[in-house]
C-alpha cells in the first residue's frame, strides 16, 4: 500500500511540473508586449481624527505598472499635521503599496510629534483603502508615553491627492 501511495505521490508531482515544463499553462511563460509604467507626483491635503482633530498637508509620489491583472501601487508621502487646539506639530514620512487593483492599502509611517518643549518619535503601521483621489487610512501611534501632551493615538485620516506631475514611461519587447 506504502509503494502505491509513493508511486502515485510522484506520478501526480511530474504531471504538475510537466505542465509547468511545456510553458503553455503558466503566466511565467508569458511576457508582455508593452510595458507601461506610470509615476505620478503631488501635494495632498487631509484630516486627521483620533482623540484630536489635526488638518495634514504633504506631497506623495505613486509608482505603478500598467497590468491587465495584478497592477500594484506603490507610494511614498511626506507630510505635517498640526493640533489648533493643543499646539502640537507632527511630521510624517511614509510607504504603503495597494497589491491590487481594488482592495486595501498596506503601509507605515514614520512620525515625529512636539509641543514645543518635548518632541516624541514613533512608528506607525496604517491599513487603508484609496479610491479615485480620496485614501482612507486608520492606524495606531506607537510611541513612549503618549500620555505627555495631547496627540492622536489611534486615528482615522482622509486624504485628497492632487496630482501635479504625471510621467508614463513605454517599454516594448525587444523581438530576437
């Protein structure tokens, strides 16, 4: 019985990487005609709400690759936020990638929080979801003792991103 099962166990294994051999049956195999690769470039404006309401204004630069399927988005964002109410100032840097077409967004930011007199630094991890100009992001502030002056820990923001600068680059299958 042990012999038969191994048999049929390397049966199956071969069958599957044959189809795997030939080249027909894989999206390995296939390479595209064209690739279009698309960088756009701009400033953003949002509103970030946590325990605390912080209007954010910063600039963005997006990388895709044109896909009929799997297109990803890349991005990288600097910005600052500011709290009227409690005079606290707060830097951005960040990256989040959109492994779809539709779907979520994944990212982190890197973040630097004063009241003029402390300042706090800290990570934090961001899941969004962007449609047309608008991204919807909600994450958690990972820094030391948040409790030292008035900040958002976990928060909500919505972003509008206007594009400035669009550059489509064209590369073709070289025949040979």
């Amino acid at each position: 019985m042990s012999k038969m099962l191994v048999v049929l166990i390397v049966f199956l294994t071969s069958f599957g990487f044959s189809q795997d051999l030939q080249g027909n049956f894989t999206e390995r195999s296939r390479k595209p005609l064209l690739k279009i690769n698309v960088k756009k470039t701009g400033p953003y404006f949002g509103l970030q709400q946590g325990k605390y309401l912080a209007p954010e204004v910063g600039v963005e630069r997006k990388w895709k690759r044109i896909r009929l399927l799997n297109s990803v988005t890349h991005a990288a964002h600097m910005g600052f936020n500011y709290n009227f109410k409690h005079q606290v100032l707060g830097y951005d840097a960040g990256y989040w990638v959109k492994p779809h077409r539709i779907g979520l967004t994944y990212g982190a930011n890197l973040f630097f929080r004063t009241n003029f007199d402390r300042g706090k630094i800290g990570l934090a991890p961001v899941v969004g979801f962007k449609f047309w100009l608008l991204h919807l992001q909600t994450g958690y502030h990972f820094m030391m003792r948040p409790t030292d002056f008035e900040t958002n820990t976990f928060f909500i923001s919505l972003r509008i991103g206007i594009i400035n600068d669009r550059d489509i680059d064209f590369k073709r299958k070289k025949k040979g």
